[in-house]
C-alpha cells in the first residue's frame, strides 16, 4: 500500500447526528478491483474524536472520494494509459449523478500519498503538535480550530503573492484556502502523518519541527529576509525531500 497522510476536516457532533462512529480504520481489510487497491470500506459512516472539549465528526463519504480521485488521477496523467477510457466516463458519470442526489455532499478529508504537502503545515501552529501510538510505531498529528486554520491560511496567501512567488505556488495555497472555506470555524482541523511516518526514523520524528520551519519561513519572508526564509524553508526541505520523491518515482 502507498503510505499516505491526511488532511480531514471534522464538524461538531451536533452538527451531523445521524452518521455511525468509526473512531479508525480496522488494520489489514484491503478491497480492489482490477485498477485499484483501497483499505476503507464503502460505507455511510464517519471518524469521531474527542477534542478539547468537545466530540468532532469527519464524514468518510469514501465512494465520493474514489471517483474523485480516479478523475484527478486521470486529469494529472491524462497519457498514462492506466485507466480505460470507458472506466473514466463510468465514473464521471456515477460523480455527476452521487453529486445531484446529494448535492451537500463534500469530501471531508485530502490525501497525500508518500509526504505531507509544505502548504497543510500553515493551518497549525508547532504547539498544536502532537506524537502518537500506532500499531507500527509512532506518528505525528496536529489538530487546531477551524477558524484558526482558516486565518493561518489567508496569511500566508498574502505573505507568499507579497513576495513575488510562481503563481503555481499562490495557486495551491488558494485551493486549499478555498477548500478549507467550505466548513465552520467552530470544526476542527487534524492533519494526521499516517503511515508516512514509516518513512522516518522515530528520533526523527520526535524532533520534527515542520510546521515551525514553515511559520519561520513565513515570518521571514513579511520582513523581507529572504536569505533567512531560505535557510529555514531548506531545513524544511532536508527532511521532507527524500520521502516527497516519492510520489513523482512512483
């Protein structure tokens, strides 16, 4: 399986009553069919974690997330030749019609496959970080407001276009403002490492500072000290390059 982490938005509980608990996902149970390999079963039902003070629930709607993933997949890799062409208009079909008769239905959660993307560590501050026990060791999540997130975001928005960056840069960053916009401020935010934390020893997990490094970089580059932004933007980079690799030999 391909190690991955996760960005998942969770609603109050009060907000969505009616959904099954799944406090995680059982180990092993892998589905397929002749494309695909996935671990989560396709049913109605949603993560619920105690935070704070409050119990928080993340929808799976882990059919809607498939066919929008295939259709990404095929958008990035249009020549790759994986997926037939009548499979892809099968699930356009199937995204358009999920969409109609339900047309509150969002993802709740993004995924990243082999490394945590730079822009998910601007929604949280490094004292929102977290280690955790896994069946396979240790792992990392952050978990903070949604208002927060959705703040932190808008911020380095500005901070990135003040600073003359590749409009691609500014994109992403915007997409995930945009997708963060979808949800209140009074849910919760959780970037969870996953098993992309395999990919590292646990010493260095335990000294991992990523979302410091990148507020450093922010804070830096909105006093113009560009040489120092790169000095922490590279420390960044030293532990996160390797593992993102990844995803482009894969």
């Amino acid at each position: 399986m391909i190690a991955s982490a996760y960005l998942r938005s969770y609603l109050p509980e009060s907000s969505l009553p009616t959904y099954d608990a799944r406090p995680a996902l059982p180990p092993g149970g892998l589905h397929g069919d002749q494309h695909f390999l996935w671990r989560e079963p396709v049913i109605d039902d949603a993560f619920t974690v105690s935070w704070g003070s409050g119990t928080f629930i993340c929808p799976r709607n882990s059919r809607l997330r498939m066919l929008e993933g295939m259709l990404a997949f095929n958008n990035a890799f249009p020549d790759a030749g994986l997926i037939p062409p009548q499979q892809i208009a099968e699930a356009s079909s199937n995204l358009e019609t999920l969409r109609e008769s339900s047309p509150s239905m969002r993802s709740y959660i993004l995924t990243s496959p082999w490394h945590v993307p730079v822009r998910w560590f601007t929604a949280f501050l490094h004292e929102e970080r977290e280690l955790y026990d896994r069946p396979a060791g240790l792992s990392i999540r952050y978990r903070t407001l949604m208002g927060d997130a959705k703040d932190r975001v808008e911020r380095a928005v500005q901070v990135i276009a003040a600073a003359g960056f590749d409009q691609g840069i500014i994109g992403q960053l915007h997409s995930l403002e945009t997708w963060l916009e979808q949800y209140p401020a009074d849910g919760m935010l959780e970037l969870d490492y996953d098993d992309v934390a395999d990919l590292f020893p646990e010493g260095d997990l335990v000294l991992d500072e990523s979302a410091a490094d990148v507020a450093a970089t922010l804070l830096s580059l909105e006093h113009d000290d560009m040489d120092l932004a790169g000095d922490h933007y590279q420390t960044l980079m030293r532990r996160w390059g390797p593992v993102q690799v990844r995803a482009f030999s894969n």
